[in-house]
C-alpha cells in the first residue's frame, strides 16, 4: 500500500491509553479535522471510497454488518436448498436452483465489498465457521414443507428487500454498490414465493392448510429480520449519522407490515396477530408485541436448528478443502513449467 | 495466514460498441478460473457480452489524499469547454 503512513496515523488527544480497545473511545483518537471533513462528506451524501480516509470505527462497523450480512446470504442457501430435490416440478425446481444460486452469488459480491476495508474473506469464513460472527436469526428456522419455500419467498426475501433498498444508497460505495445488484434480483425471488403461496392457496384444504401453517411460523421470525426495537438498537443512531443505515428498524419493519397484511388478505390468509388492526390516524397497522425474548435466543444461537446450520456450513468447507488446494496447486505447476 | 486464491478485479462488457465496466472481484487461483467465477456470480442475467478479469495485486490507483492536486488544476481551464466562447446568434451550425 503506497499511501498508507500519514492518513492512518491516529492522534491520541484523550490520556487514557488503557482505553484504547475500547470502541466507544476510538472516535476520540482520530484526527479531529480528517474526522470532521469525513463527517461533512457523509453528511452532504458523498459516499466513501475504499481508499479515502475512513474512522476506525466506521471501517469496523462496516465490516460487521457487511460480513453479516454476507454471511446471511450464504446460511439462507441452506433452508431452501433442502428443498431442491423434492421441489414439485421440474419448474419448481429449475426456479428454486436459480434462486439458491443468486443467494451463493449475493453472498460473493458482499464479501468482496467487505474485503475492500480490509478484512479478507478467508477470515469472515473463519469468524462464521467458529460461531464469532453473527448471521440473520431468520434462518435458524427449520423448512418442513413445501409451502415454506413459498412462505420465505414472499416473507424472508420481502423483508431483505425492505432493508435492502435504502442501502443501496449507504455512505459506503462498495456496499451501495453491491445493493443495487442483489436488488435487482430479488424482486424474482419474492415473486417466485409469492406464486407458490397463490398455487397453495388456490389448492386443496389440506394445501391452503398448509399455506396457512407456513404463513403462521413465518411471520413473527420476518418480522424479527427488522432487528431489535428502536430504543434497544444502541448502535442505530451512529449508523444513521454516518448514513450507514438509511431508515431505522422500526420504521423498516412498520413499512413491511403495511404493504405485506394486503397481499396476506389477497391469498385469504389470516395474520397470525390477534392484535393487527388498521390504524387510520398513522396510516398504517398495529401489530402486536413481538417476542423479544425469542428473538435473543436465536441470536444467542439456540434457533431451532442453528447447530445443524452450522455443521452443514463448516462440512461443506471441509468436504471442497481439496478441491480449493488442488487448483492452487494445479496454478503452482503450471506457473513453475511455463517458467522452466 | 493467507491460503485464499487471489483477488481478480472483474469487468463486463454489457453489449457491443460500449466498454468493459468495473462490476466486482472473484477469487481464483487462475486466469481461467477467474473467467469462470466471474461468468457465474457477474452473469446470470445476460448482464454482459464480454469479461476482463484483472489481478487486483496489479491495478495502479491514484491516491485519493491527492485528488485535490491531481484534479483541480482543469478547474481553472474553463476555455476548454465550448460554452466558454462568446459567438453571435445569427452564427448557425457552430
Ligand atoms: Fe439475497
Ligand atoms: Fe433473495
């Protein structure tokens, strides 16, 4: 890195040294004037650049909630690539395989935009494989049958779509970025969902049932991918002065609720809220209380089947081992014969 | 340590007559590998007619802390635009 010195170089205006880990404090380190100007630029809706001087813990931020979500796309292959093989027709199938495959794709364009910071994938596979990093509690839930696929389709891809689209105009140009792609495909994915919950609910008893049982399991855990409440989310309003986050977690959530309970009403499905009520005032729906405590078990990693989530990712990364080694050395000998 | 492929830096050519443009990065230990990542995860969509992959270890930037140098001095050359020039509106075609 030709211009690393002089731009990192922190400067240490509070004493306390034994603080230094401490993220709260970082701010505190950096060059107020390099600080102040990266603020304005934020401020005046300029995004950042790999490159650009950037506060230590704007580049950490980033990199959590980037590999995070990276990690999100990688584990979310796992519930519905359960359902390859048993899809119910070559269509189903063909759509389900293309859809898992833009997951696996999302989740490369982001660990790119995470590795520009300077973390590199290796590690974020790392951090994920020995249960450090954090993925979306969304897919700790278990898949049992195939209106499920439907259910996360139009819920789970839904709700990423509601957080999604105010990133593609985050501060950080390599995350904006990458958002504007996965964007564009997921409109597809919601739809595809969505046609199979209109085939269910169109169906026999028994699929309506099904339909019904899906939508029940499914939506207070999409409702969930909002993260934590406004007032617990303490890291919400940094990242929403850095321009990281666009729209706070309730408002995200608040806006999924509004434009999901129409498109329940038109499969004739019934929330499972015995408390949702339109509000005329606000222009939007009451919703009952979500079960918070569920929501930081999960987190904490005892979802139904997080064990089993993660024991599918770390075999699979050990089950390729040989073929990734294989091609690096196969590249070796290559090199060394052209050499020779 | 790192045992990761390196770093390609990928670009796609979106249809004939524009050019190639900066999309993303792959990994893969080789050039023909990298060519075929970057088909899967850049390509699904008909996105492009035509790939570069370029090792990353081997793109020169220029320094950001020094846009301002690097860059103002066009600022200043206004004459180097048309509309910098007074001509007559009865002058047509010019
Ligand atoms: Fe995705
Ligand atoms: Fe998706």
């Amino acid at each position: 890195m030709p211009f690393e010195p002089e731009h990192r170089r922190r400067y240490i205006i509070h004493m306390y040294t034994t603080e230094l880990q401490k993220s709260a404090k970082i701010e505190n380190l950096e060059d107020p004037k390099l600080l102040e100007a990266f603020e304005a630029r934020v401020a005046a809706d300029e995004f950042i650049e790999p490159k650009d001087w950037m506060p230590e813990a704007y580049r950490r931020t980033l990199t959590r909630q980037i590999s995070q979500h990276a990690h999100s796309e990688i584990v979310g292959m796992l519930p519905e690539g359960n359902w390859i093989t048993r899809a119910p027709s070559l269509r189903r199938k063909a759509i389900l395989l293309a859809k898992v495959q833009d997951e696996a794709g999302h989740g490369l364009y982001l660990y790119c935009a995470a590795e520009t910071l300077g973390t590199s994938r290796e590690q974020m596979i790392e951090a994920l494989h020995s249960g450090k990093a954090k993925y979306s509690t969304i897919f700790n839930y278990p898949t049992l049958t195939w209106a499920d696929i439907g259910a996360i389709g139009w819920l789970v891809d839904g709700a990423a779509i509601m957080n999604q689209v105010p990133l593609q105009r985050t501060s950080y140009g390599p995350y904006a970025r990458a958002m504007v792609r996965v964007c564009k495909e997921e409109s597809f994915h919601q739809r595809q969902g969505y046609e199979i919950m209109i085939a269910l609910a169109n169906g026999t008893a028994e699929q309506k049932r099904m339909a019904q049982d899906a939508f029940n399991r499914w939506w207070w855990p999409s409702l969930m991918m909002f993260g934590p409440p406004d007032e617990n989310s303490p890291n919400t309003a940094q990242s929403m002065r850095w321009r990281i986050k666009r729209e706070t977690n309730d408002e995200l959530r608040q806006k999924f609720v509004d434009i999901t309970v129409p498109q329940a009403d038109f499969l004739s499905l019934t929330v499972p809220d015995p408390q949702l009520k339109w509000n005329e005032e606000k222009g939007g729906y009451d919703f009952g209380e979500i079960d918070w405590e569920e929501f930081y078990a999960v987190v904490r990693g005892e979802g139904p089947v997080a064990k089993e989530r993660m024991k599918a990712r770390r075999d699979a990364w050990q089950d390729g081992a040989w073929v990734r080694e294989a091609a690096a050395v196969h590249e070796e000998k290559r090199r060394a014969r052209k050499a020779a | 340590m790192s045992s990761d492929w390196p770093l390609w830096e990928v670009f796609v050519r979106s249809k004939g007559g524009l050019s190639h443009r900066h999309v993303g990065s792959v990994h893969a230990p080789d050039a023909e590998l990298a060519l075929a990542h970057a088909r899967d995860t850049y390509t699904r969509r008909l996105e492009g007619v035509s790939l570069w992959v370029v090792p990353s270890a081997d793109i020169v930037a220029s320094n950001p802390e020094q846009a301002g140098e690097l860059f103002e001095p066009a600022q200043s050359k206004i004459y180097r635009h048309p509309t910098f020039y007074d001509i007559p509106d009865e002058v047509k075609h010019i």
